[in-house]
C-alpha cells in the first residue's frame, strides 16, 4: 500500500514525458515534410529561424518573407475574378513561379500551399490529382477515406495558370464546386454574373449558378461522347 504513490507519480511523469516526446516528434516529422516539399517545389528559398530554432519565415531569393505564423492562420477570401479564393500564400507561391511541367510538379505545387497553410498531416491524409487544360492545371484534392475516415468537408479544385515556360503565375482556388474545364467554368461564373446582375442585382446568383454550372457539366459530358465523324456530320 506505501509504494502506490511513488508508482502513480512514476507513471503520470513517464505519460507526461511520452506525450511531450510525441508532440516533439510529430513536430520534427512535420518541419521534415515541409521542408521537403520547399526543396522539391522552391529549391532557392530558404526558412528563416526564431531564437528557439523553430521555422517562423519562408524567405525568396528576391527577400520576400512569407510570415508561417499568420500563413497558418488565413482564410481564402475573392478577389478581383469572380468565382475564384486567393490567399496571400497562394500569392506568394504564384510570385515565385514554381515550375509544374507534369501532374506531379503540379500536385506538388498545392502540396506545398497546404502544407504551408495546414500542416504536412493534412497533406499526408490528401490525394493529389492534376489534370490539364489550356493554359494551365486543374488540381482536385480528395480525402483519403480508406485510411483516414470520418466526416471530412470537400475540398474545391484549384486551378494552376502556367506561363510558356511551365511555370505557375497564379494559384486559385473555385469558390463552386465543378470538375469540367477551367474555362467553361470561368466563362460560366462570369456570364452568370452580369446576367443576374442585371436581372434582379445578383440576388438569386449562388443558387442558379449551382444549376447552370451542373448543366455545363453535363453538356461537356456530352460533348465528350460524341465522336469526331458525328460531330461533323452534325454540323
């Protein structure tokens, strides 16, 4: 009966100091990751350390900062365009034109942002997917539910504007949910704008964008099952 104590002492400091030692390494694995990810996408950049040797600014060759701090704490907003999110760490990314030549680099690219903006774990539980469109990339990012499950909201697709050289010039992420091309669904969004503008100011414009865009959708579905020699007769 005397030992309890010291044993229940004894095991609330081995919890203490086995939870601290996992936070310290889960930490480590992190800053691993992100650092990893800057090598592979920004490989001239470089961290800038506090006084305790941990990360707190992502520095360009051209001495732009990225502060990690506040790049944690931000939420996309619009912007100029309509219909698309911006951050200043989607800005700051697209000032550096990362080159994204293949689906990879391009994934690569929103790996990076989430990284920066949500930690290397929410990467880790994503599946990356870059496809191609005139002009740029299209990256949709799903949950990956056989090995994380849980109730987890979706993710828009972001979008990769390239210049001739393959180097991204803008990052953006869809304020609506849809998986056709990047310019039907800019050239949606906007059309759908002026003309509910006009109509009754803009008041209904959220929810019968949602229905024009689902039919745009399908109308590039269809459009993807007619043959060649079908659409020139048709014509």
């Amino acid at each position: 009966m005397k030992n309890r104590k010291p044993v229940a002492a004894f095991l609330l400091v081995a919890a203490i100091l086995a939870e601290g030692l996992g936070r310290v390494a889960a930490e480590t694995t992190n800053t691993i990751a992100l650092e990893s990810l800057v090598r592979q996408c920004l490989p001239g950049c470089q961290f800038r350390l506090d006084g305790a040797g941990k990360a707190e600014a992502l520095i360009a060759p051209t001495g732009e900062a990225l502060d990690l701090t506040a790049a944690a704490r931000e939420n996309p907003e619009p912007k100029e365009a309509l219909g698309y999110w911006y951050s200043p760490t989607m800005e700051f990314l697209s000032r550096q034109k990362i080159k994204a030549a293949t689906p990879q680099e391009a994934a690569g690219v929103i790996k990076l942002l989430h990284a920066l903006w949500r930690g290397s774990d929410f990467v880790k539980q994503k599946i990356y997917n870059a496809r191609r469109f005139d002009g740029g990339w299209v990256i949709e990012v799903d949950h990956d539910f056989t090995h994380y499950p849980g109730m987890i909201r979706a993710i828009h697709p972001y979008e990769l504007l390239l210049d001739a050289d393959q180097r991204g010039v803008q990052i953006r992420e869809r304020c609506y949910w849809y998986r056709g091309s990047a310019s039907v669904y800019s050239n949606t969004v906007h059309s759908v704008y002026e003309r509910e503008l006009k109509l009754n100011r803009g008041l209904n414009y959220p929810e019968v964008l949602e229905k024009e865009l689902s039919k745009a959708l399908e109308n590039e579905k269809a459009q993807m099952t007619i043959k060649p020699g079908q659409a020139q007769r048709k014509e």
